[in-house]
C-alpha cells in the first residue's frame, strides 16, 4: 500500500517514541487519519501537524502512552523542521508529459 513520505516518518517517529509497534503505530495513525477524514496515501505535514495537535493524542490514550498530548507536540514540533521530497513523476505536468509522450 503506498503511504505519504509524511505519514511513514511519522510511524517511524512514534514507533520510536513509544512501547507500541511498529504495526501498532501504523494502525493507530490510520484509526486517526480515517477519523479526521484524510488519507494515508497523501496526507501532506501540514495535515499531519492538526492531526497530532487534536486526533492522535486521545488515540494514544486508548494505547495507554503517557503524557500523549505532550508526545504529540513534540513530534508536531519536529515534523515542522523536515523537508519531503513530492514525488516529480506524480506532478500534473509530469502526468501529461508521460501521457504527451505515448502517442
């Protein structure tokens, strides 16, 4: 399944923050993105930033981490400083270049 370059820092991150998994911090990212309406796939950091400030911190408490809230804005603090890389194949421009190109 293709996930964002965010949404799979963000695992990693949590999965190194916490007792849970690393199965476990994908699934409870997936639980609270659904929940807020966004996708996996293409959750940009700015999207991730709200859902750490107001989704994942009552996530969390469902998995019993401590101080979640206080996690979470550490790791909204830290998301705020990495740059992703947008994949250039996927661009609209790139997307007519390759369909431009099968003629």
């Amino acid at each position: 399944m293709i996930t964002s370059p965010v949404f799979d820092w963000t695992c990693t991150e949590l999965e190194g923050a916490t007792t849970l998994n690393a199965l476990e911090a994908r699934g409870t990212i997936r639980i609270a993105l659904k929940s807020a309406g966004l996708d996996a796939a293409a959750v940009s950091a700015e999207e991730m930033s709200v859902l750490l400030n107001r989704v994942l911190p009552q996530e969390l408490e469902a998995w019993a981490v401590e101080d979640a809230a206080h996690l979470c804005a550490r790791l909204v603090d830290r998301l705020g400083r990495q740059r992703f890389e947008v994949a250039l194949r996927d661009s609209a421009e790139a997307i007519f270049a390759r369909l431009g190109s099968h003629r």
